[in-house]
C-alpha cells in the first residue's frame, strides 16, 4: 500500500516546499542513473542502514522499467553468511568511478572513514547524492542533496542546495523514491494495473464523501 500512501501524503503536503523539492532530487537520481552508467551504490552511516530505500527503490525499478533504479545495498559490516547481494561492503565504494552513482543516506553525522569512501568514489568520477540530515561536510561532496531536518540555529544551508524541514527521513524517502520512478518507460501490463487501482484507491481516499442532503 506505499502508493496509497504517498498519494495521500502528497495531498496533505500540497502546497509546500515538499512535493518540488522531493521531484526534483528524485529527478537528479534518474539523471544520474541513466542507462549505461556504472550502477547505483547505496550507503547508509555506520549506525543506519537504509533498507526500507533499497527495497522502495527496487519496486520502483520493476514498476516503472527502470532497472537502473535498483540499487547495490552497501553495509558497513557484514554478516558470515549472508547472501551474495546482501554481502557488498564498503570496499565496493572504492570501485566506485565514472557512470557510478553513490546515495547516501543517513540520519547522523558520517564518519570520517565514509567521508573519506565517499570523497575517494568522487574523485574517481562518481555522481554523489545526500539524503541526510544537513551535514556540510557530506554537502561538500555532493553533486545535489537534499536535507530533512533543519541546520543548526545561526547557521545556513550549503550554497546551491535547497533546505527543507518538518519531515522525518523515512517519510522523505517514501517520496523520493515514487517520484523516481515517475515518468519512467512503460511498466509490463500487469504491474500497470496494479498501480492504477492503487491509484484509484487514493483518489478514492482522497477524495471527501458527497453531502447527505
């Protein structure tokens, strides 16, 4: 039910810095991801993985035949015996070079050991992306970011990226990742359907009751 979710989430949020703000970050994603290109890295902080990201992400690709969308789950430790495309640790990111992309995501502050990751993959030629709570150091290496929670009181947002608040990072993610796959080339039949009655369920939802009289 994410769809109806987020339909009904951008109806309450109708009006706000929300809805453009999450396009357009989801607009630099697919830009960065186009076909061809070296694959979308994604990597949370040492304290957070986003998992709920890289499954959304996922379904957008199948739903939206965007298979560049689906994205490579980076872990900063990994299980024994956890399966191959749950296995990708860090050391990927040093693979990272030109057509890559990398989206971190996280809500605290990164390390100095994912700065450090994340600097070397830019360097190498990598798209950076930041979905995150306004770190300027992590700011400083991204192509574009955008934050979801404000900066500290007295300071400012990085020059050349918009600031957003009110929003936690999950509900965030909700949002950036339907709007990815927006605009994407025709799904399979099936999967179509599928979103259309979601679709009309929200509207449905949305939508308040006749009068009475």
């Amino acid at each position: 039910m994410d769809a109806v979710r987020v339909a009904l989430l951008r109806e309450v949020l109708a009006g706000t810095e929300w809805i453009e703000a999450t396009r357009r970050f989801a607009g630099s994603l697919r830009t960065a991801v186009a076909p061809h290109g070296g694959g979308l890295l994604l990597v949370g902080s040492a304290g957070y993985e986003p998992w709920h990201l890289a499954a959304h992400l996922d379904d957008e690709a199948a739903w939206s035949g965007l298979p560049e969308l689906s994205p490579t789950l980076v872990r900063h430790r990994v299980p024994a015996g956890a399966p191959a495309h749950l296995a990708v640790g860090p050391g990927r990111l040093a693979a990272a070079g030109r057509g890559a992309t990398l989206l971190v995501v996280t809500p605290e502050r990164p390390d100095a050991g994912l700065l450090e990751r994340v600097h070397d993959a830019r360097r190498n030629g990598a798209t950076v992306l930041a979905l995150d709570s306004g770190d300027r150091d992590l700011h400083a290496l991204a192509h574009d970011a955008l934050t979801t929670a404000p900066p500290p009181e007295g300071t400012a947002s990085p020059p050349g990226l918009p600031h957003t608040s009110g929003l936690d990072l999950d509900t965030v993610q909700h949002l950036v990742s339907a709007a990815a796959g927006e605009n994407g080339r025709p799904a399979p039949r099936r999967h179509r359907r599928f979103r259309d009655r979601l679709a009309r369920l929200a509207e449905g939802l949305a939508t308040p009751p006749p009068p009475r009289w």
